[in-house]
C-alpha cells in the first residue's frame, strides 16, 4: 500500500532560525526541530519569535513526536511554548534533551512536562508505518544529529545545522559511515541546512581557530577579556583549552552561564581543575598576563557587557589600558552597528579589539562544498534547502545543481507551503496557515502587526495626550483641553502649537456636542483625525492621538427642606 507523505515547513525557510519542519506520513505528524529566532530591529519590545502552531492545533491528533537534532535555540527555543500545548513525546540526544529539559522548566506553562526520550547515532524508533534513525553530525554544539525518517518508498532525511570539518573530534565529530549507511538506501527527500551556502570561500577549521584564540593568549602582555555566545560550547571549550596552554586563569563571576554548567555536568566541555576563578578577589594573586575574562551570555549580551566595562560601569571588572577585548564567535549582522560602536568605546578606554571572524573565514554551518559533499553521500532524488535566507536557499540550490540535480528536483518552498510524494515525484498542495508568534514577556501572539506598528510610531514621533472632560447633558466643556506630549515635542518651547491644538480640539467636541446624533465613537475619532491633520501640517510628523474623554453631570443637590 501506497504512503501518503507531505512534508511542511512551519519555520526555518526563507529566515534564519525558527527551524520546525512537519513531516506528515499517513496519519501520523513527525516534528523535525521546534526553534525560535531572535527578534529583528524593528520588532520593538519582542523578546523572542517562535513558529505559528495553527497547523498542528489543527491536528493534533496526528502528531506522533517532537525530534530535536541539535541544541542550538533555533532547534529547541520554541519548545516550552510546543509542550505547554502538545503532550507528545520529545526524542534527541542527551544534551539536547538535557538543555531543552533546561528550557521547559524555566518556562511556567510547560515546566511539569518530562515526557523526554535520549537517543544516540545507534538509535531505531520504530512506529507503525515509519522508522526513524540518526545520524552523528558536527555543529558548535556536541551530540548534534540528522534525522531520517524511512517508509517503504525511501527515506526524508532532514539534517539540522552542521557541517564537515576533519579536524573536529569527541562529541563535535562526524560519523561520516553512519552517513554513508542512510545514503545506502534510498533517499526520497534531503533537507539542507543553507545558512552558509552563500559563502564562497574556503572556511578555516577549527584547529586553525584555536590556535588563533592560542596566540592572542600568548601574544598579548594584559589581560584578555573574551566575548562569547554560551551557546557556542566548541568555542567555549577552546578558550577553555587555550587557557590552560597559555598559563592563564579563566575568570568566570560569581557563577558559570547554566548552559556552559550543564555541558560540564555532562563531560561535553571540560576544564583543567583550578583553571577557572568564580571570586573576583583572587585575580589580585595573579599578574595581568595570566588572566582571561569569559563573559558569555547568549546572543548580543557578551557585547553589551563589554560596552558597559569600556564605560566604567560595572562592578567588578572594567576595561583598563592594556586589555584585549577578543571577540570569539561571529557577530550577526545586525550586530554591525554594535560592534562599531563596542570598538570605539574600548579604543577610548586604551583597550584594544579582535575579532577572530575578521582573520578567519569561520562557520558554524554547512558551505556550499559541504552541501555538495553530503549529496554525494546521501544521492537524493530531491533536494530541498531549509534554514537560511533565500538567498542562502539559492546558493545551496545551486551547488545542487552542480552535483546533477534537475532544477525540477530543487524545491524552495516558503513557509506553510505543502510539498507532497505521490510515489514518484513531489507536487505542490494546498498550503496551510504559517507565520510568526511573538513573545512580549509572558504574553504569547497577542502582539500582532497593529501593535507593532504603534510601537514604531511611539518610537519615530512619540504620542499626543489630549484629556477633556464634557458634561453632555447640558452640552458643554467643564474645563480647557488638556494635553500632555511625550517624544513629540519640548512643551514649553511650544506653547503657541499646544494652545492652537486646544482650540481645534474644544471647537471639534462641542460640535459633536451640538449634534443630536451624540456617538462616543465617532466623537474621538473626529478629535483623532483633526489634531493628526493639524500637527503634521506643523511639524510632518504623526504622532499617536491619545483622547481621553471624561463625563460629569453637575446637577447641585436639591436643600433638603428644614423641620
């Protein structure tokens, strides 16, 4: 009997992060990856971004497990938010599961959840119809992992982030043979990690990126504070190493980022015992030279951090002449303006910056000759690039095509779109409702576009307070509009356009206090609409109208009679 297969990404295409790839295989939804990403610059007050579950709600029912290939957030950030919802099964390797475990605890809604599976590279999950397997990769996490998912037809191989490196070894390494072994039978559908397919150059590997962190050690008479993303556990274990070569202290305040301390619960990054210094204190029995000072909180805040230590500002530690700031891991490119100005800030402080991207052509993803190089393992009929920029998406469809792919096999798809296998080949379906959530603190979706956009404007041209209170029996203003700007304009300095305004808005209330049709509604929009026409036509700029209307009645109490 014939599978019904579909495959639909939820995430990760055409955007960087945000991986959740359904495959649905009969009557059953397989789960590849529950990511979040980080919120870009004109996404104000968002924390985070986590795929739209609407499909899934849909059918719920269906849904057979989540499979986790990595522990990178965008493979396991949206997961609190995925359990608080779904009681489904949680299968990945066992850092993953321990982070993610990590994850969902620390979120309310999902934090009596445990339903988690530990899997390694020898792993065989047989269902009914569909058998899962794994395959060992290398990403800057250890114990990452392919995922493929075998039906009678052939396999849908999804690879999560990785890339090739030789010179990778321990939890890092890749299992080229179990590799090999998936690419033994046939393969349906490859899904590619793209994130750096659009990088034409040779990439360093990794020992050529240790030894540099070595050298700046060495090579550097001060002390040497290191920005790095706890996430990255490869980089963190080579500052680790390269300490310890350099005969220098690790300085890590008064506690180990949980993520960098889970890892070496585990034995996945390991440090020399005394290596690593929690009390502030004890750097004063050590000369400059023998100090390194490791502020790795995740994504942008290692920077922020380091601002602050150029500007004297925090407690314990700050930039002094001599110092070297090493930046370790790649920035975003959002982050450009960022480091411009971290770069700056340290110069002034008589620090100096590196940053080893600058020096190295440094990855954490799959090149194109990576991507070409898994092909020729894995020879799929189709090939499908996920997770990446289109334009990353296009780089990796070409190195496909390099390899012998029809451009009629390379499918980039967008998100909810609905690839299915008839047997022989793969057709477009009905595409279903995909999108963005947005994380505002505790709220989940219920900051939509309008909001956003309301956050812009407060941001651009602030807001326009008007406060009046009515009685609207006896039509009429009890007292003179009053108005309160903040971010528009300086009041005081305007105080012929703020007594103009309160005319417009007293002249536009009583004429909708004179009409016999009294609507509330229509009463403040008309306020909205006259002040926004007039303060752009001053100033062309659209601040938000805040009306605020009140209503008395002032009717004095009748005398009581007297006895």
């Amino acid at each position: 009997m014939k599978n019904s297969v579909k495959i639909i990404p939820l995430g990760g295409v055409r955007e960087s992060g945000k991986n959740l790839y359904a495959v649905e295989i009969n009557d059953g939804i397989y789960v590849l990856d529950c990511g979040l990403k980080y919120p870009e610059n004109d996404m104000l007050g968002i924390d985070v971004v986590i795929p739209d579950f609407s499909y899934l709600k849909e059918n719920k029912d269906k849904i057979i497990g989540v499979f986790l290939s990595n522990s990178d957030m965008d493979s396991i950030g949206a997961l609190p938010y995925f359990v608080s919802e779904f009681n489904v099964p949680v299968f990945g390797s066992k850092l993953t599961v321990e982070m993610a475990k990590y994850e969902v605890k620390n979120n309310e809604k999902s934090k009596k959840f445990d339903n988690f599976n530990v899997i390694n590279e020898k792993s065989e999950i047989i269902f009914d119809d569909v058998t899962v397997n794994f395959f060992k990769t290398s990403h800057s996490v250890p114990d990452s992992m392919g995922i493929a998912l075998s039906v009678e037809e052939g396999q849908i191989v999804y690879t999560g982030d990785f890339k090739f490196d030789p010179a990778l070894r321990n939890g890092f390494a890749t299992d080229y043979s179990s590799i090999a072994k998936v690419g033994s039978k046939k393969v349906i559908a490859l899904l590619s990690d793209s994130q750096n397919a659009d990088n034409p150059f040779p990439m360093a590997n990794e020992i050529q990126v240790e030894q540099s962190i070595l050298n700046t050690f060495k090579d550097s008479k001060g002390r040497v504070i290191v920005a790095a993303n706890s996430a990255n556990l490869l980089r963190i274990q080579q500052i680790l190493d390269s300490a310890m070569n350099s005969e220098r202290k690790v300085y890590v305040g008064h506690s180990l980022d949980p993520k960098i301390k889970i890892a070496m619960d585990l034995g996945y990054v390991t440090a020399a015992e005394d290596l690593l210094i929690e009390d502030v204190k004890d750097l004063d029995n050590l000369e400059s030279d023998e100090i390194v000072v490791l502020e790795s909180n995740p994504i942008s805040e290692p920077i922020k951090v380091i601002q602050r230590m150029a500007a004297q500002q925090e407690k314990d530690i700050n930039i002094e002449p001599g110092d070297v700031v090493l930046v370790a891991t790649s920035p975003s490119p959002a982050m450009d303006n960022a480091m411009a100005k971290t770069d700056d800030m340290v110069y002034q402080a008589d620090g100096t910056v590196k940053v080893i991207s600058n020096e190295l052509n440094m990855s954490d993803h799959a090149s194109a000759e990576n991507v070409q190089m898994l092909i020729s393992l894995l020879k799929p009929e189709y090939f499908i690039p996920v997770s990446g920029e289109y334009m990353m998406m296009n780089e990796s469809r070409k190195a496909a095509m390099n390899m012998g792919i029809s451009d009629d096999n390379i499918l980039i798809v967008s998100k909810g779109e609905v690839l299915e296998y008839d047997g022989s080949k793969f057709h477009h379906g009905t595409a279903v409702e995909a999108g963005n959530t947005m994380i505002d603190g505790i709220g989940v979706g219920d900051i939509g576009n309008i909001v956003l956009r309301d956050r812009k404007v407060l941001s651009e041209d602030g807001i326009f307070i008007v406060v009046v209170t009515i009685d609207r029996k006896k039509k009429i203003i009890i007292s003179r509009p009053k108005i309160t700007s903040r971010g528009f304009i300086y009041v005081k300095s305007n105080k012929d356009l703020m007594n103009e305004a309160a005319e417009i808005v007293s002249n536009t209330i009583q004429l909708n206090l004179d009409n016999k049709e009294f609507d509330w509604s229509h009463l403040k929009q008309s306020v909205r609409e006259k002040i926004s026409h007039f303060l752009f036509d001053k100033t062309k700029r659209r601040p938000v109208i805040l009306p605020v209307i009140m209503e008395v009645n002032q009717h004095h109490k009748k005398k009581r009679p007297q006895k």
